[in-house]
C-alpha cells in the first residue's frame, strides 16, 4: 500500500484507486497535513505520557473537524488514532521522523520506536491481552467477509452464550467457517478464525433482539406476526439487516416480520417495504420480510402514516451512547416509548456507556424490566480504546457489550 505523499495517513493500493478518491481526499488531505504538525508531548515524564497523548488527540481531531464540518464520531478520527504510535512514550511518526518504528511480531499492530522503548514494550506497555486483542482485530480486518447461519429455533434463554449457540443449534459451524475460508488462507493464515468472529459479529443483533422478544412477549414462539423498530440505526444496522432472517427461521410460527431502521443517518427507501424473504425456505411457507428504512429521529417518525400503520411490538437501540450524544434528542425519542409503554432494548459499548445510558432514563422515571448487565451475545470482536485503563474499567469496547431493558413508567412517576 502507497502512502498520500502530502497527508501520509492514506494509503492507496494503486494510482488509478488515489486517481478515484482524490475528490473525496482533497478536502481532508490539507486538513491532515496540518494534524502532522501538532507535535509535542513526548518529553513529558514517563507516567504522564499517556493522558498528554490523550489531550493532543482530541486536539488533533478538532483541526479536522472545524474545517471539514464533520462530527467526532467520523471517519477522521481514526485516520488519526489508529496510526502508528510507540505503545511506550507514544511519540509518533510525525513526532520522531527520524525513528524506526517495530511492529510486535505477533499482534503486529502495536510499535514501539527505539531501543530504550523496545526493551519495556512487553514489559511496561503491551500486555499479552492488548496483543490477543489487537491480534484479533487484525484478522478481522484482513479478512472482511461474512457467512449467513441458518438455525432452528431455540429460545435463547435455554443457551449459556455463542459456544453453546455453535454447538446446539449450528453443530456445523466450525466445518463451514473452514470451507468458506479456504481459498483466502494462503494470503490471511487465521482466514477460519476471521470466518467464525464475523459471522458471530453479524449475528449479535439478532440473537440480541431474539433474547429481548423472550424477555418482553411471553407467546414469542407462537406469534404470527412481528414488528421491530430500531431506533437510531445507522451503518452497522444496516450492514446487518439480512441477518433479520434469522427470526424467521428461530420462530416456527412466524409469518410476517417487517424490520423498520429509523436513524438521522439511515437512507431512506421511499416505501412502504420490500419483501426479502429468503427464496428456499421462507417464500414457499407463506413468510414474508419488510425492511422499511426512514431518514429521521424516532420521535418525528412516530408521527408519520408509516408508524401508525406499522406500530412496535419492540423498539431496540444499537450502541446508542445516548447518554452522552444527542441526549436532547434521545429524551424526545425516548419520551415517546416510555409514554406507549412499549418494550425497548437497548445495548452499550460498555459499562461505563450502559451507565450513562440507564441514568438518563431513571431520570426520565422508566420502569426496567431487565438492569444493566453483561449481554452473552455480544459482539466478539475488541475494539481496543487506549486510556480506558486510567478509569480502571474494560481495556476494550464489544458490540453490544450490555444490554438493559424498559417498557412505559414506573407506578412513582404513574
């Protein structure tokens, strides 16, 4: 891969691809360039690197963001964040230019920059859990596929988490994930491994939504019919919604299921759902899936002919960090649920996210039917977050880490 030579934290595989992005680059190229020249913690003493590193980053971000007009959350962070630094005094390329920087030879996503650093790394600043972790997240990247499961139906309370998931309801998962891998193992060795951690990864919505229906609908195996909103969808959601088969194929009795993805974010279809039942095993038994997508906040969506024709019998949220993002909007949104006394769940990165999330609704007076706790079907794949560690919490963040549940007031605020 071809660096940016102006920039250099783009990387291109091939000229004609650089030729392809420069429109898109060129307004961010100059704003990179300028990231490049805040240079300046690394003299600091030893025990304070990490929350020096941790400010300038947050600075580096605003340059970005103030001139192209993006948000934190974007893409620009981690063209910054996840460059290469020394795990050790965390210079980096464009504080030490004159370094060679070393790759861990296992994980190989980590560096450090100089003798003195590399005689500490594994000692003082890379663990062997920050190495298995980071080790994980490039076998991921290196190989971005996904693999559809088809299980029966078993009600997730019954299973202990994704080992007994595999075991008992897809006991040839291990064989597909060594078949789908095989013509990509000469270029990624853990091809199989990225297989299995994708494929649970695309299915943790799912087993997560189907864990939430057996909590809220006590009839779940025996309705005919389902409506779920997702509230404040965005990109992952979407990326997923095939996985929405999957409740087809979980509920015996299951003949409709229509999937509604409401979200600032979401791109609008411009109708009232398309049927997406898969060919061999749904369409001939009558099943049909509508995936309807509006580009709007939940609580201007509940106003619309489409929710009053289409109303919830779940609302869920993905890894909302409602509690700290958009909390003026989401207690709109969230108004609107707590007063049809729906069920909702909702997932979060981590405790600390869960946390913040549950206290914004306490002071909305929710009524939980389930507390803030670990969900076994989260996601399985890290995503590491440098700093976390200073608040003696988790090291890295999952996909729908927790998980908690609400429906309508409690009898105090009734």
């Amino acid at each position: 891969m071809q660096r940016c030579s102006n920039c250099k934290r783009v990387f291109y595989c091939s000229p004609a691809c650089q030729r392809d992005d420069w429109s898109a680059h060129k307004a961010e190229c100059k704003q990179l360039k300028k990231v490049n020249e805040k240079r300046g913690h690394w003299l600091a003493d030893a025990s304070q690197r990490l929350r020096h590193f941790q400010v300038e980053q947050a600075l580096r971000y605003l340059v970005v963001a103030d001139a192209v007009g993006t948000n934190p959350y974007s893409r620009y962070p981690p063209l910054i964040s996840f460059g290469r630094k020394c795990q050790v005094c965390f210079r980096t390329e464009f504080h030490a230019p004159e370094h060679d920087f070393t790759p861990c030879p296992k994980c190989k996503l980590a560096w450090w920059c100089s003798p003195e650093c590399g005689a500490i790394f594994t000692d003082v600043a890379h663990t062997a859990e920050h190495c298995k972790d980071l080790s994980i997240v490039r076998t991921v990247d290196c190989f971005q596929a996904t693999v559809d499961l088809h299980p029966v139906y078993i009600p997730p309370s019954s299973l202990s988490g994704w080992k007994d998931y595999k075991k008992r309801i897809f006991p040839e998962f291990d064989f597909a994930a060594d078949v789908t891998s095989w013509e990509f193992r000469r270029a990624v060795p853990n091809a199989a491994q990225a297989v299995d951690l994708l494929a649970t990864e695309s299915t943790s919505i799912v087993a997560t939504l189907l864990s939430a229906l057996d909590i809220a609908i006590p009839n779940l195996a025996r309705r005919k019919s389902l409506c779920i909103h997702v509230a404040g969808a965005a990109e992952r959601e979407l990326e997923t919604q095939g996985m929405g088969e999957e409740l087809l194929h979980y509920l015996p009795k299951l003949k409709t299921l229509t999937m509604i993805y409401v979200g600032p974010e979401v791109w609008d279809n411009g109708s009232e759902g398309h049927n997406f039942a898969c060919m061999k095993e749904c369409l001939p038994q009558g099943r049909r899936r509508f995936s309807i997508r509006r580009t709007m906040t939940y609580h201007a969506f509940t106003q619309t002919s489409t929710f009053r024709v289409n109303p919830p019998d779940l609302v869920a949220g993905f890894n909302t960090g409602m509690g700290e993002v958009d909390t003026v909007s989401w207690r709109n949104s969230l108004r609107v649920v707590l007063d049809r006394n729906v069920p909702a769940v909702f997932t979060a990165y981590s405790m600390m996210e869960g946390r913040d999330d549950t206290r914004l609704l306490r002071s909305m007076d929710a009524h939980f039917i389930k507390g803030l706790e670990r969900n076994k079907w989260r996601g399985p794949i890290p995503k590491p977050r440098e700093g976390l560690e200073l608040l003696a919490v988790e090291s890295s963040h999952y996909t729908n880490n927790y998980y908690f549940m609400i429906k309508g007031r409690s009898a105090s605020y009734i």
